[in-house]
C-alpha cells in the first residue's frame, strides 16, 4: 500500500491496528507499520519541462536579474537611438548595474513564495529613479561635455516602462504555470493543530503559490480530523527520513505537539537538509506591515503595532476620497446620465436603488446604486436569504427569482450599478477602497455567527476592496470575505490601496 494514502480515521499511522469497520460500512485497508512504510521506496518527484524550471527557485532568481539586466541596457541603447544628437555619455553604461544593486538593496531579489509585479513596481521606480539621479550627479561632478540631460530622462522612462512590464510577464507566467501543476514544490507542514489543518487547505485553495501540501509531521499518534485529508508521514524525529521519501523541498512550522526544544531541533535539521523553511507566528492576526523585528540583548522580539485609524494617514485617504469622488462624478457624468436614462425607460421605477447599509462604527446611512431589478419589497428578498446561511454564503448577486432586466444584467456585469456610490463617497459615508457595506440585519447576524466579522466596521466602508478584486463578489464565502476584509484592515497603508485600485480594473475587465 503506497504510504502517502490519506489515513482513515481510527487507525494508527505508527502501528498496525486498525479500526475494524461496522457492517455494510467502508472497507478500510490495515496500514504498514512503521518499519516497511519507512522501507517503502523513496518518492520521485516528476519534473517540470525544461524551460519552465528557469521560473521556480534559484533559476527563477538568476532569471529575473539577467531579464532586468538585458531590459536596462536595451532601455540606455533605445534611449540614445531616440536622441541621438546628444551624443553618447560614458557614464550611462553605469546605470544597468547601478540599477541592479539598488534593485537588490530593496529586496527584488529575495526569494519569496510568491512574486506579485505590482508589490515589485514601487520598489522598481524608487530604483530606477535613484540610479537616475546618481548618474545626473555624476555628470554634473565630473563636468562630462555630452548633453546627458535628456538621453538620461529618456533612459529613466524607458526603464521603468520595461523593467515592470517585463516584470509582469514572467510572473504571469510562473503563476500560471503553477496553477496548472507544472511548476510544484513538495510541502511538509509541522503540526495537526487547526492552524496546520487551514494551512494544508490554504495551499490546495492557492495553487498559484507552487506549494503541494503532501503531508503533516506531528508529535501526535493520530489526526484529529475526517478520513480524506492528507496523511500523517511521521514524527518530528523522522524529518530526514521523511523529506527523503517523499522529495520534499519545503518546510511550513505551524504549531506542532511536543516540546519547544524538539521544534528547534526540527527548525536546525531543515536549515541542514537544506530545505526552504517558513514559520507561521503564533500571533498571526496581529502581525501587520508594521511589525518590526527587535533584539533585546540576545532574546529577538516582534514589536507589533495596529493600524490607527485616526492616523493623518487616514485623514489623507479621506481628503483624497472626497476629491476623486467629485473629479469621478464630473468626468463621469455624461456616462450616468446615459445608464439613467436607460434605467428609467427600461421598466418602471426609480432610476436609483437605496438601501440601508452599515458602516464604520455600525453607522446606518443610505447606499446608492442604478436600480437594475424590478421592484419588489425588500422584506420578500431578506426571505429569501435563509436558505445561503447554512452553506456560508455572503447575501448578494442574484437571491432568489431573477429579477434583474436585461439592461441591469449588464450594469450588474460591469459593476457600473454601483457609480452613485461616489456620492456616497462625497458625502463621507463611505470611501472609495474598503469592506462592502452589508445590510444592518445581516450585519448583526453574522456579528455573532462569524468571528472577527464586527472589525470590518472600524473603517469606512468602500465601493472596492482587497476581497472583491480577489473574486469575493456576490453570494461567496463568507468566511473567506471576512478574513480578505479583516486582512486589509490590519494591513492598510496608501500604498495598498494604490494597488486594490490598480487591480480593480481588471477585476472590472474580467465581469462578475
């Protein structure tokens, strides 16, 4: 029996008992003991093609600093083709390597489970600029005779432009060859607690990752968990033997039963195997980006620190909000006084659809959004919502009968139902990025029923978020939203809602 089976419950992976199965039950094969499952043969992982194996590990590494090497020295060549009467300036060919130290210096070169282009582009502008400025100053210390000025603006742009969209590129394409399977790591996960349970079912959840969960290490002598989830392959101590067999080639730490000396033992035989190794903190829901690593004397310490929502980074989001709502609503205009027209002469009732929401602080105010239904009252639809609460599912989309006319199909596909609620945003009611504003009687429903759901009203409340530019729109799962919702909470900063804002458009591209 091949070892990596799923363990059924009842039986015991380090003996040969097992359960015996009731009449007419499951026919439930005995397990190897521990000695032949340790003498079964090793695991032989399949190898990616060629080609994609440059996009995985230390390949991927040297690929993307010999990517922006090439697209540096083609941007200084393009940008001496575009003026080529200033003439050639020697120190330009200092800018490629220059740009790659200060590319290194702000971290674009670590190795990272996963690499997202848009994190990668500010620290790539913030690179590229300093290089820029570097080479102007050399210039003007040296006294260099050629007319740089402009060759190097050019260079600058060109640069930039070239460096992100090859940037994006590659990682599309080691996303999806990882989405496909074709680009895998095998991924041993220390410990059955919860949190090792939600680990293993985040990385099946996550392909994109790279990371194919095989199985648990645990101090335990059982799973506490139903027959069909990944097995367990063995005891803290057997970590070689294990990553042996199996071909393991990543370590995540959760929180394994046993001593704190055995996981530190386990941590130091990963670091000599030579296996990549993450651990999950213990205090996971308050580490943010604020976090700072400490050493007192020799003890390392995480100085954690929540987002403050009085901050004058709040009261900047807020300013700006209120701004491009009323920049938004000008440009906008012509395009809502078409959709009005549409709404009003395609089924009777209002052209708007109000209705009460909560938002920060459990406030009521009055959503706006184009009517794309036909009317019906609003105690019918809160009926039909019973029936999604056992399964987990978020109100919203389509509950119950269809109800939406052909035009609201497809203002509802393209999201352009909800562009009143940049009057919303004008009014201070709500803001153009944060959690979807939920309906007080569900609000206070899921209040007791899903936990850490009442944080999302320490914020406003937005059009757009992190959990809708990640497929939670509609009837999903809550839980799932609430723990996106609850992420950008803990994790907010200016620079992330510039990124929801960048994503939102092809969330907007990709419909409902």
């Amino acid at each position: 029996m091949d070892h990596s089976e799923p363990l059924i419950e009842g039986t015991d992976p380090f003996t040969s008992e097992v359960a015996m199965p009731a009449p007419g039950g499951p026919r439930i094969r005995p397990r190897a003991t521990a000695e032949r499952q340790l003498a079964a043969p090793p695991v032989v992982p399949q190898r990616a093609p060629a080609l994609l194996r440059l996009f995985d590990g230390a390949p991927w590494l040297g690929l993307r600093i010999l990517s922006d090497f090439v697209v540096l020295a083609a941007a200084c060549a393009i940008a001496t083709r575009i003026d080529p009467a200033a003439g050639i300036d020697p120190l330009l060919a200092l800018f490629p390597p220059l740009t790659l130290l200060c590319l290194d210096s702000g971290g674009r070169y670590r190795q990272r489970m996963r690499d997202a282009a848009l994190d990668s582009a500010g620290a790539g502008f913030g690179a590229i600029s300093i290089s820029a400025m570097t080479i102007f100053a050399l210039q003007v210390l040296t006294g260099a005779q050629t007319p740089g000025g402009p060759v190097l603006a050019w260079t600058w742009l060109v640069s930039i432009v070239a460096v992100t969209s090859v940037a994006m590129a590659l990682t599309a394409i080691q996303r999806n060859a990882r989405r496909r399977g074709l680009i895998r790591r095998r991924t041993l996960i220390v410990g059955t607690d919860p949190t090792g349970l939600e680990m293993a079912a985040r990385l099946r959840r996550l392909p994109e990752y790279g990371l194919e969960p095989i199985g648990f290490l645990d101090a335990r002598r059982a799973l506490p968990h139903p027959p069909g989830a990944l097995p367990l392959l063995g005891r803290l101590g057997d970590l070689a033997e294990v990553t042996r067999r199996h071909g393991v080639s990543h370590v995540i730490v959760c929180f394994p039963a046993g001593s704190h000396h055995d996981t530190l033992t386990l941590v130091a035989g990963c670091d000599e195997l030579g296996l990549e190794t993450t651990v999950v903190p213990r205090l996971s829901a308050a580490v943010n980006h604020q976090t700072r690593f400490e050493y007192l004397g020799t003890q390392p310490l995480l100085n954690l620190r929540a987002v403050d929502r009085e901050s004058w980074r709040f009261m900047v989001k807020h300013v700006v909000d209120r701004i491009a709502a009323a920049v938004l609503l000008v440009v906008l205009a012509p395009l809502m006084g078409f959709i009005a027209l549409g709404v009003k002469f395609s089924s009777p009732g209002p052209v708007l659809f109000r209705q009460r929401r909560a938002g920060r602080d459990g406030q009521l105010f009055e959503l706006l959004k184009f009517r794309t239904m036909i009317e019906q009252d609003d105690a019918q639809a809160y009926e039909l919502y019973p029936e999604l609460a056992p399964r987990g599912i978020a109100p919203g989309g389509v509950e119950g009968i269809d109800r939406r006319t052909r035009l609201g199909k497809l203002l509802r596909g393209t999201s352009l139902d909800e562009l009143p609620q940049l009057v919303n945003v004008l009014r201070g009611e709500m803001s153009l990025i944060g959690p979807r504003p939920e309906r007080p009687e569900f609000a206070e429903m899921f209040r007791h029923e899903i936990e850490r759901y009442n944080e999302r009203h320490r914020v406003r409340s937005g059009i757009t978020g992190w959990a809708q530019v990640h497929g939670m729109r509609g009837q999903t799962p809550l839980a799932d939203r609430v723990e996106l919702d609850n992420f950008y909470i803990e994790q907010w900063s200016l620079a992330l809602d510039l990124k929801i804002l960048l994503l939102t458009v092809p969330a907007l591209l990709r419909g409902s």
